[in-house]
C-alpha cells in the first residue's frame, strides 16, 4: 500500500514540509482600515521595525511587531483628492498617499516619500516626537505618482538615490540623486532608460568613510526593453547598473547628469534547457564577516511562456565591477536609414575610461572631479551607457529553478551550521502568502519548508530578513499586514530523525534535552547536538521501548489505523507483520493518503502493523518506522441482524 | 465534505475523463523483436494498413490490425552493419535500417526508403507480392542518414518531395524533387535553410489533373533558426515554405534549384501572456466538403521556459498564399562589416514575381516554364527566400493551449453534431503513450478525453486518421507498436447524464435503446437521440424510479457508502438528509477523494445519504446525483470487550 507523492520532476522541488497557517503561531501586526504595507525598514539599534503602509507610518517593536510604538498618518486633503479624481484615477484607490520611501536620514528623523495622490511628495519624520516635520518637499524623480508604478531607493550619507518615473503618464524614467548640493540625473534617451522597471538599489563602500583611495559606488537593478536583441514582440532583459558616489556631472555635457551611468545585462538561464529569466523581480545584497566580496541574489522569472517558474541567480560583485571596468562598449549602428542594430564598440575608447569613477589614477592625471572630464569622454558615455558584456552568475547557472511558482521577494542569511559548513538560507515569498526556505546543495536544492505566512492568499509585497544574534526573523508585509516569523521551526520536530531527515541548518538535535532546538540559541559549539545535512539518521539514538499503540476491533468491523507525518517528500508504506501491504484492493483502504482502513476484519487481521516512511535523499532512500499499531480482533456471537458492507 | 480536483486554471484544461489503458480494449498489433513503428500510410480502397517498423513493412487489416495481412522485412546486411560502426555508430540502435519514406506509388507498388545503417536507401515494394524488388536506390536527401534526424515526404504523381539532411553528419538540410527527368533542390545556404527540423510535407491542388491553368504546390513545414531575430542563443523559428510542382528550375541562375522556394514564419504566440510557440511538431491538413479551403492544424511547442506546454494554432492556406503572392520579401543587409542584419526590401521588385508559380498571366508574357525566367527574378529569390510577412493563424490566436503537456502529435477531424454543427474535433498524441481528444468552444478548450493507448510511457510517433464512414479510427505508432481506436467511447457512458455532459460531438443518447450511442452509427437524422454540447441535460428522461440502496450497520462501526464516477472536472458533495456534510472531521472521511466513510456509527446516522457530482460547464454549474444510500444503524447488545478505535 505505497503512495507516492512529491515525486522528483525537473525543476520541480517540492518544499518537504508545509506549515498551514494555523500551524505556526506568528506575531502578526495589522492596523484596522490601513492597506499597502509595503515598505519595513530595520532601526538596529532601536530594535524597532518601521513600517510604511498606505497613509501611515509605524514604529513596532521589532522583536514583537504585535506591538505598536508610534504612528503616523499622512493622509491626502479632500481637495488633493478631487483634483486626482478629475485626472481620472480612483478615488479610493489611487488616489491616495502610498508611502514609497522610507529611509534613515539621521539618528533622529527617517525621511519618507509617498504617491501623495499622484502629487509625489516628502517630508522628515521626527523619531523623537514621531511626527511629519511638514516639509512638504516636491517628491517628484524620488518616489511614482501612481502607486503601480516601480520604484527604488536607497539613503547614502544623507543624499537619495532612487529609480523610477518622472511624471504623471510614468512614460519618463530616472535615475537620480536628491541633493543639494550636486542633484545628478539619467538623460532621458533610450539607450540610458528603456521602459524601465525599477526593483532594487543600494550602496557598496569601497573605502571606509573620510578616506579618498576609491569612490563609492550605488548599483541599480531594474527589467527594461532590450535595444540589443531583436524579438518577436518587446523583449525584456534585466540590468545592473552603476553610479559613482563622487559623480558630479559634466561641466557642458553631462551638465547635472551622471557622467559615470553604466549598465550591463544580467544572465540567468540555462541555454541546454532553453530556460531564459529575463525579469527581474527582487535583489538581496549578502555581506558577511565570511565574504570576501558582497554577493547579490537576484529574483528572476521569465516574461516568456511562463506558467509559473521562477530562479535565483548569485552575482559577485567583482564579475559585475569587471564588466564596468574593463569591459567593451554596444554601440549602435543604423541599418537601410531606418532600423538600428547595437552592436559590440571595437573602436579607441577615449582617456579617462568613460563612465569610470575618479580614481587616484584620475586624479594623477589631474581629473580631480568629473567635472574635469574631457569632452570625448563625456560625450562617450552618453552615447555607449550599455555594456557589451554581460554579467553572468557563480558557476554560470542558477541556484535555484523552481516551477510552478512566482516568487516575489528574497533575503538570504548565511548560516554556520554544526560542522562548520556554511549555508546561504534563501527565504523566496510566493504570490499566494506563503514563504519557501530552500538551500542549494551540491547536486540539487533543498526546499526545507513552506510556511503560509498570511491567511489570505495575497502576493508578499516586501521581505525585510534581521540576522542579529537574537532578533533572527524574517519580517514579510503585504496588503493586509505585516507578520514576523522566525528563520525555523525547529522545536516542531518531534523525534530525532524529523530533526535530521528536515536537513535544516538552523536545527539540531539535542540529547540532553531530547529536543530539536534552533543552533543559534544554543552556547557554543554544542555539545550532545545532532545535525547530518545529508539526511544520514544513523546517529540518532535507538528507540529502546519502541512504543506502539493496541487496538481490539469486532469481528467484520472496520479499523483505522493512523500514520500523521508532515513530510510531502515521503512515501508512506504499510507493513503488517513485516510484509508490505500492496495497492489499494477491497481489503485495505487509505485516508487522506495515510492512514490504513482495514475493512470486513476477521482474526487473521490480527498482529503488528508499521507505517514506514521512505524519503529519497541525495539519491538514497532512508526510511523509518512512524507509527505501530497492534491490532487484536476479537470473535463476538453474531447479532441477529448480519452486518451488510457494500 | 467537498473535494475540488481538476479547477480551471489559465491554460490548464483538464480532461474531463482518463480512460486507462485496461479500461478500453483496443485493437493492437505488435510483432516481437521488432520496434519503431513509425510510418502509416492507409489504403482508403483494399481497407489496408501500411504500417513502417525498423527493418520491416506490414500490411494489416485496417478495420482490426490485429489482423496481419503481409510482411516484408528489410534487414541491414552484416557487412554494412560493421562499416557503420566502424564509424562510431551503434550497431544495436543505429546501424539498422529504419523505415522513413512510405509512400504510395502505384496500385501495385509502395516506395519505401530506410536509413540502412547510415547508407540510405530506397526500393519499391511489390504489393501484388509483398516483396521488395530489390531495387537499392540511392536514398540520399529523400531518407536522413541517421534514424534521430528529422524527415517528411510526400509523394505527388510519382515524383517523391523530400525535406531532410543530405549527408552522413545531418548538417546539410535539402527540400528536393526526386524525379527522373527534372530533379530539383534547394540551394545549401543559410538563407535557404538554417538548421531546420522538418515536420511535414503534402501537396495542395490547385486545378483538376490535366488542367494547367494554375500550379500544385507543394508545402513544406518545419522548424530552423532563426535569421530574421537576434536573441539571447539560437532562437528557433517555424516555417511554411512552397514550391511549386510545374518548377524546372532555372537555365543558368538556379539549374536544377527551385526557383519557387519561398518560405515564411508561422505565428502562433499570446504576446499578451508572453507566450511564444516556436517550435512546430506537427501539421495536419483538414480538407473536406464542408470547407472552401484547407486548413493547416499546426501542433507546437515552445523552445524557451517549456516546462510542459503546447498550443494548436490553425492556418487558412489563402493567408499562406497571401503572403507568398503578394507580401513583401526580406534582405540581408551588412552592419559594421561584420553583422548581418535582415530587414524588410522596400526596392523594386523584379517581373515575372520572384518565386511565383508559372500562371496563366506568366505563360501570356511568354514564360512558358521556369527555364524561361529572366536572371533578374532568378537572383532575386535565390537572395530573397525568406518572406517579411508572416502567416497568422486563425483569430489571431492559438485553438489550444494545454500545460503539463507536451503534444507529439495531431489529427484534427470535422464532424457534424446532432444539431448540425461543424465541430473540429483534435486529437493530440502526448509524450506518455496518451490520446487527448478536444473541441475548441466559443470561450473555452473542452478535453473530451484522455485515452492511455499504450501501457508503456513512451512517445506516440505517429497518428493516422480514418474517417470513412465504418472505419473510424485513429491509429497510433510508438517505438513497441500500433494501436487502433475509436473515434469515441459512447457506449461507455452509462446514463443520459453522463452521455450529455460527456459534451462529445461524436456520441448522442438514443431514447429508445436507452444507451449512450455513436452518431455516425445510427441512420439518418436520429429520432430519439438527444445531444447537447452545452451541458444541459433537462432534456433527458426523469429518473422515474430513483434507485437506491439499501444499509444495515451496527452501532459503533464504520460505513463506507461508494460514489463512482469518472469526471475529473467534478466536485464531490454529500448529502446526508438534504444537508450538505462539511468537510473532513473525527466523523467523516474520503477514500479516493470520492466514497464516504461514516465512523463510530450512532442512531443519529440513520437516514438517505446522496452523493451529488457538481460540474462547471460553460461558467454554470449542473449537479446530479450519482448515487443515493439508505443507512440503517442498529443497536446492539454491547460486546464484552468494547471496541476501541484510535
């Protein structure tokens, strides 16, 4: 009596246990009336989560988000409203302040920018009284005017860098620099921006603060319409792009736009599979005491046939400063007088290298600021900001591929786990609420579990992952709430092979306690811990009083005999005395795919039965006995009336 | 208690019934030791099935092809055997001789063409004494040299039209005319062919025999790469390509080359889902007293992200000759000396038209035959193949589009419904040895059926239909065998329900006879027969006696009340005294997702359970019950030992 399901099909890891949301109790913060909760930002310091939601603000307890601080409302007046209206947006629903960004501006004021009814607009935030300061700052360049479009930001030293549209129409896309002192911008061409949809952004310090060696760098990531190749209909290639923190512009070209913007194409795919991701979905910047370089995680899922498939590509951050640095430029060429083909630039490329950041070489040479630069540099860059070279992922392949889902979001956390081996966790939401934590292993990946984090089945709009030793959670919003989970479940492992067979770097056994407890939580390099990422259970202590439960049944009645587990990867398989009970046949039926009915029972049906569960893992199958039941059936004098069965 | 199973998601149709293959008897024929059963070919007069295998012909009886007729075999010589695995070939697999071209050439005679251990080869095989003539043609460019490289032909007044690879490595393709006084084939240049897979070949007549006012062509399909688009890797593009059948070829430009080889892209996409169809795995021509023209059924799948997927798309030959007789051409134009770009050709085009078949219009200005065509056309359509317009399907849109599928094959047949409706029932061959049969209706792809025609998983290779009346079936070939089925399972479904909501355009329930019959069987327009392929069974008989049956159980015991049924679009919902029972507690349970299991059986569970079947058809729901219990819990004396369940 075997069922198997969960088979292994290509691309298609199924995630070994799927916690409902009844199951995990998780901290939950919602605010009646408030939707949107889009944008979480982690005070480190404060143990406080911030978040910013459709016309509000909150300031959480990070380490029990249920409880609120602070709030803040910034709601749009009726006459803003009105005037939104008439532009023919919904009232209820567009035409309303959706908080875009909400970043840290001093240790006592974050700065936050909404959709302000299609009149984009910032203020400060005091963190003291935690009130808007009313500032009222035209938002327009750093955060959409409507709340469908993409958007990006991030806080560098005081000064916004964001990514997104310029106008009402969302048609005029930037890149741009919010200071006063030296505001920057993309130009507006195709070859900078083509219909771009803006998904991540952040800084990467190259040296530490006051020092001059090398410049800071802020990398967009963004999906725009490829200029390179030529489709069917549009198609969609993923970028990376770069700007140098010291960029002041040209002194005539480039006047207050960047004079060191370059992008390059992200790959993602697997050409023997004829697999493309070309749609960028979110980015994870993972940076460790452990790291030489940062590595950023990409989201990706394809625009083409796709019917539910997503991957994660891994990225150092040197292929990407190889590309930009050393890499040939596209240019493009016109065909017949009216189409144009990008193509590879073979010509001289001029000195200072176009679009490099000013570098104690530059600066040898006397270009002290970019605006020194040379004309035919700056005319360059503006006209070849496309790399011909693309940026390609670790090992030239995906991390992960997984069908019949679309991701949303990623955080990864990279963990020791008892053996010393490190294992970069990745957390992926789904579309439909729920959360994947999966590990790439050697030869196949790892999805350990699938936790609905929302009841309804709502896309997860942000993910926010805190790694302090402590505060471990991963912090999900959507449009209904916030929820905060912890990074495993290991004390619901009841028995010391669950523990091992979930293969989850955060869990081990613990023989002193007879526990499956989180590593992080314990002191030290444990002592009486269990933990084999190879699913290898041998080290488990024996079950000396192997329990079993008694059952007496009637003659010709009906017993049911349960087996619960929660693994999807197991195929359950019923022994009795020994001897495995084959396919479903008038004699044995299964419940809910596991639990064994034995119909019309009679004293042969009397003695042992064993639910054993058989798990394929790194090709071997492992298997153990989950349940024992022993079953007595007994000969009552016949009633008068015969039971009948159908 | 209600299980959902089979709910519609996009591009997800299910079929509503899965007849395994015990289910239905069909008629096969195999003969052991041998494999490949990969060419069919039908005799409408002597009831005849030719059927192709590795290194054998047979002739069977097509009403039962149980029946052999006649075989012949074809094996390998040992010598050539040897020779062909001292080149680095499988002497088990590939050094036999795979039967590609099967065509009829007289009333006594087929051609037939093997691969011959990589030495192809053709003969003609006596049907007056099923013996092959021993003839040992040359096969080259009319059989592939290696039985994994793609073929098609189709023999037309005894000249065999080939499309398939001309030498021992598979990397020249040739369309060619094998013909004894004016053998024709295509030029060996990329533009001509780039890499193509070719899936299928047939003529289209144009005028009576004899006549010569207008032309036959001859239509080529198959997949190659793609010229005209730059993509990320080789991106593959189908083609419908035409020659035509009075084509000399030219005197000096072109001697012995087509000068009619005219090609052009299929589309069959959802730009609006990103979904892109460009691999093509069959065609089949629908032809008919019906139809004013032909149309093409075209069966793809796509080259990027394909995790099981295939779509339908149908074609009117009029917008193939559109395009080939009016629309403009494509040119290759040179970007900075080193890349290739093709554009549209705007410039004059020379007179008579480039690759236009010889006309009434053409011999009016004296060019009688190819050989008289002036250079200027000739090198024009030896530069310029490749058409810019492309042939669109039918509505603009795929008829099907199925996921988790990858269709092999398709025959497509008109049928008329009782109420005298055209339908275009197709029948698409999986990758698992199934059949699916399917209707395209107004908003919605309805799977009839799914039919398990082989045990085994493997490809079907081949589906052949024969729709004469009294000889209706589809025959399929994989690598173990043939099968014969028919056309539809009336008679399998046993109510007038279930006929009805069958939606099958082949089968009506006859009022006298009470059954669920084959319209083509019965004579004339039925009397008595009701149809509906809208679901709606209000025309059918009133279930007079409404039978049930009857319980008698036993306090405290179990009952298990059965409910068949084979609709996997069907929702099980059971009744208990008309309430609804609510899904699965202590109380209740499934077996199979259908029967209902009743624990610790009390007085209270006395009474009329129903089992109802609740259907979506065509955005309403129907419900009828399908089975109807009556209970009866008696109480006994309690037993000395009292049972116990867990």
């Amino acid at each position: 009596l075997a069922v198997v399901f969960g088979t292994a099909v290509a691309f298609a890891p199924v995630p070994r246990i799927t916690w409902e949301h009844e199951e995990v109790q998780l901290v939950q913060f919602h605010k009646p009336g408030i939707y949107n909760y889009s944008a979480l930002l982690l005070s480190e310091d404060q143990d406080t989560l911030y978040v910013g939601a459709r016309e509000a603000v909150f300031a959480l307890n990070a380490l029990d988000i249920s409880e609120k601080q602070h709030e803040a409302y910034w709601k749009v007046s009726e006459d803003k409203k009105a005037k939104c209206a008439e532009k023919g947006k919904s009232k209820q629903t567009e035409c309303l302040n959706y908080i875009r960004v909400l970043q840290p501006l001093s240790a006592t004021s974050l700065y936050v920018c909404g959709t302000n009814a299609f009149q984009p607009a910032c203020d400060h935030l005091s963190l003291t009284t935690f009130q808007f300061l009313g500032r009222s700052e035209d938002g327009k360049g750093r955060c959409p005017f409507d709340p469908a479009h993409s958007y990006t930001s991030v806080m560098v030293d005081g000064e916004l860098y964001s990514g997104t549209s310029y106008n009402f129409l969302g048609s005029e896309p930037i890149i741009s620099r919010n200071s006063s002192h030296s505001p920057l911008r993309t130009e507006y061409a195709i070859p900078w921006l083509n219909e771009p949809s803006f998904v991540f952004a952040d800084v990467i310090r190259k040296s530490p603060e006051g020092a001059e060696a090398e410049d800071d760098r802020v990398y967009f990531f963004f999906t725009e319409v490829s200029v390179e190749y030529e489709f069917i209909f549009k198609l969609l290639i993923p970028r990376i792009a770069r700007v140098c923190k010291g960029d002041q512009g040209g002194l005539r070209t480039l006047q207050k736009k960047w004079t060191s913007f370059l992008k390059a194409r992200l790959t993602c795919s697997r050409p023997d599979s004829g697999l493309v991701f070309n749609v960028l979905r979110d980015v994870f910047v993972l940076r460790g005491p452990g790291l030489r370089e940062p590595v950023f995680y990409a989201l990706f899922t394809p625009q083409l046939n796709n019917v539910g498939l997503s991957a994660v590509c891994a990225y150092n951050l040197s292929t990407a400063e190889e590309v930009f640095s050393r890499g040939k430029y596209m240019q493009s060429a016109t065909v017949e007088q009216s189409h144009t083909k990008w193509v590879r630039y073979n010509g001289p490329v001029p000195t200072p290298r176009p679009g490099a950041c000013i570098d104690a070489e530059a600066r040898a040479a006397n270009y002290t600021s970019s605006l020194n630069l040379p004309d035919k540099t700056l005319q360059f860059v503006k006209d070849h900001p496309l790399m011909d070279d693309s940026v390609t992922p670790i090992d030239n392949r995906p991390r992960l591929i997984k069908k019949d889902v679309n991701y949303t979001q990623i955080v990864v956390d990279r963990t020791r786990a008892l053996d010393g081996t490190l294992y970069d966790v990745m957390f992926m939401s789904t579309e439909r609420g729920a959360l994947h934590k999966a590990v790439s292993l050697e030869s196949e990946v790892h999805i350990i579990e699938e936790t609905q984090l929302f009841q309804d089945l709502q896309p997860i709009q942000t993910l926010l992952l805190s790694s302090k030793k402590g505060r471990r959670f991963v912090y999900a919003g959507s449009n209904s709430g916030v929820v905060q989970a912890p990074l495993a479940f290991c004390g619901k492992h009841s028995s010391c092979e669950d523990c091992l067979l979930a293969r989850d770097p955060y869990c081990a056994w613990s023989l002193p306690e007879a526990a499956c407890v989180a590593l992080h939580q314990t002191e030290g390099p444990g002592r009486g811990l269990i933990q084999d990422m190879s699913g290898d259970m041998s080290a488990c202590p024996d079950k000396g009083k192997e329990s079993f439960r008694q059952h007496f049944f009637k003659h010709g009645g009906t017993a049911e005999l349960r087996c619960s587990h929660k693994s999807n990867l197991a195929r359950v398989v019923w022994k009795f005395q020994n001897g495995v009970l084959k396919a479903e046949s008038p004699k044995y039926g299964l419940v809910g795919r596991r639990h064994l009915l034995i119909f019309n029972l009679s004293e042969g049906d009397s003695g042992v039965y064993q639910c054993l569960l058989e798990e394929r893992v790194r090709n071997k199958t492992v298997s153990q006995v989950v349940a024992k039941h022993v079953l007595e059936v007994k000969l009552l004098p016949r009633p008068p009336a015969a039971p009948t069965s159908p």
